[in-house]
C-alpha cells in the first residue's frame, strides 16, 4: 500500500524545486519526481530579473548561487538606434545586484535547499499521468523509474511543474484560458575568452541580441526574433550556427565583433515558436505551477522570476489546503497568480511583436518599471520559515 504523502510535485527544476521548498519549510511531506538527474541543464537563457533575484534572497540562497561562481552582475548596458546607456543597479527591494547562474548551477542549489528542509527528491524517473479516485479527484501519480519499473505516488495534493508540454496538465485536461499566440524565437549560445561587463542588451529592427555573464568565466549570447526571420534565416544558412550567427550580426554588428575575438563553447540552443499561454492552474486535487501553467515570450527573460513568485503563491494556497482550507484555495491561487502576471504578460505579448525600435524601447521602460514594482511586491510577503 502506497504511503499517502501531502504533495507530490512532478517537475524538479524552478517551480517545482521552489514550491517543494517552501511546503518543506512549512513542514508538509513533499515528494519532488523528475525524469532527469542532476545537476543538469535545459533549455533557458536563465537570466535573473530583480524580482527572482529578492526571492532567492528572501529563501537564503542568493548568497549560495553567487558562490557557485555566477558573477554578481552591477551594470545594465541598453542600446538602441546607435546610441548606449550604462546604468549601475540600484538598491532596490533589498537588492542591488542581477545574476544569471547556469540552470544546472541554479535549479540543482533550490532542489538541494527543498532536501534540507525536509523534502523527497526521486530523480530518473519519467511519470506517465495521473491517479484519479472514484470521484475524479488527483490523488497521485504514475510512472517508471531508469529501469523501466513501475513507480506510483499517492499524494492528498499533485502538483504539475513539468514544463510547458507538461503530462500534469494533459492528464488532468487543464484547458488554456488564454492563448495571445507564438511568433517569438530565442536562440542562445555561450561563449568564452572575453571579459564581460554586466548585461547587455541590444535593440534592433525585428530583433533583442544581449549578452547575460554566467559561471565558468562564459557568458550567455542570445537574439530573440520573430520566428518567421529565425526559420527564414535557418533555411537561409548551412548550419544551426550559421544562422544564428547570422541573425546575431544583423540584430547586434559590434557584439559580433567582439565575439570573434572569443570563442563559443556550445551548441546553438533555443526555441523557433515561444507560446505566449495561460492555462487554468487548478481542479480537485491538482494545481500547476511554472511554464506548465503559464508560458510567455523569452524576449522579456522573465520565466524564473514568474516560476518563484507563482510557487510562493502556490505554496501559500497548498498550506492552507493541507490545514483545511480545500481545495478554495488553490482557486485563490489562480486568482492571485493571473493578477500578479498581468501587466508584464501584456508586456511581454507587445514586445514579441516587434513594433518599431522607439516603440519597443518605450515598451522596455515600461517593463523595467514592473519589475521594480513586482519586486517590493514581493519583499511585503511574509516570509517562509522552516518549522523543523
């Protein structure tokens, strides 16, 4: 007979990791189930926006990510119609720096800190849907371990973190309430051999190319574009890297430069078609969390930032349920979740549009004065302290 655990979260990495976490410090049996070990990397430009950034120090982690040799990043660099701005990072929310610490750094420290404080991390194992009792109510998961052995989890709560092809979500037919389309492409690739000097961000016609300083002395290098220009410029060029390569000149001709005095030390990674999505994140007994609930554009480099403000909200709501609240709360969850989203998701949509270079640099503006909003928002929440 199955032990009966609070929670299970299907998904290790960013919100799953995070809600996992939070529910251990509040003293709730969590079981964290991913197909993949770790440390391990996805596909992510994985750059910290402020409000990430004060979740990590609001949970005592930020201090372990700088450690692991990700650079604290001070200075912004924007340019736009051939005209740069240098801007050191303020003191803002507690914080007065960004990062951007590798996924295989980043999503392996929180897991680590959510085992700490109490929580069951079972890696290697792929799980294939959902466990329903006879009222149709989520009361577990199944699915088979490296060897091909079955595994089922029972659990009062499941949680889907997995992604935006997320199972949870599949299984528990968790429809889309908002689909506001997929015509963005990201591309990225990292590279060595140079010095960096914080982040760098380069507005162009029909293109955003940066440069985000990461561990290992490498920084991430990245074009997002429409995904017509990203397929056009891939049938265009003999190679992956070509193109982006390409793509990368067009949108940023010095950083070009610059990088042929380096040298790239990965593949070209990426997507060619960002969903910009919102599916309904609850139902009896399941809740999603992370890019399994809500997927947006990379143009604007804020998934981390929504994935650990959405598991506090999640894990927040879980509490309450698990003390006898039900299942009313994680419809507060949503209610809370698509509040809290709204203006940088609307944000997000325009700048995957491309408009012209002067209104996309407005439109920056406007984001940069979310997030700062978003942020202060986030240090008012009370914090989660473990109760072991």
């Amino acid at each position: 007979m199955n032990v009966l655990h609070d929670v299970v979260i299907v998904g290790g990495r960013a919100a799953g990791a995070a809600t996992a976490l939070l529910l251990a410090r509040l003293g709730h049996d969590v079981v964290v189930v991913d197909r993949a070990t770790f440390p391990s990397d996805t596909i992510s430009t994985h750059q910290l926006a402020r409000p990430g950034i004060v979740q990590l120090d609001r949970w005592g982690l930020l201090d372990t990510v700088l450690a692991s040799g990700a650079p604290a990043i001070r200075q912004v660099t924007f340019s736009a119609a051939g005209a740069s701005v240098t801007r050191t990072i303020k003191h803002k929310a507690g914080v007065d720096l960004l990062a951007a610490p590798r996924r295989s750094v980043l999503d392996t420290i929180v897991l680590d800190a959510a085992a700490r404080a109490g929580a069951r991390a079972v890696t290697g194992v792929t799980v294939d849907g959902v466990r329903f009792d006879g009222t149709g109510r989520a009361c577990g998961v199944v699915g088979r371990g490296a060897s091909g052995a079955p595994v089922s989890i029972a659990a009062r709560y499941v949680v889907g973190a997995d992604g935006l092809r997320s199972v949870i979500a599949r299984s528990v037919t968790a429809e889309v309430i908002e689909d506001r389309g997929d015509q963005g492409a990201a591309q990225y690739a990292y590279y060595g051999g140079l010095p960096w000097h914080g982040i760098e961000l380069v507005a162009a016609d029909r293109a955003l190319a940066g440069v985000f300083p990461t561990n290992g002395g490498e920084a991430c290098i990245w074009v997002t574009t429409p995904t017509e220009d990203a397929r056009a410029q891939r049938r265009a060029a003999p190679s992956r890297a070509a193109a982006f390569e390409a793509l990368l000149r067009r949108a940023a001709p010095e950083l070009a430069d610059r990088l042929a005095g380096g040298r790239r030390t990965s593949p070209v990674a990426g997507m060619l078609r960002h969903p910009n999505i919102l599916r309904r994140a609850h139902g009896p007994g399941w809740a999603l969390v992370g890019d399994a609930g809500y997927h947006r554009d990379a143009v604007t480099g804020h998934g981390l930032s929504d994935a650990y403000r959405d598991a506090e909200l999640l894990a927040d709501a879980l509490d309450r349920a698990l003390r006898g609240g039900g299942d009313g709360e994680l419809a507060e969850y949503q209610r809370r979740r698509d509040r809290a989203l709204r203006e940088v998701f609307d944000l997000t949509c325009a700048l995957a549009a491309y408009p012209p270079v002067a209104d996309f640099v407005e439109l920056q503006k406007q984001l940069s004065h979310a997030l700062d909003v978003e942020a202060e928002e986030l240090v008012s929440l009370p914090l989660v302290r473990s109760s072991r």
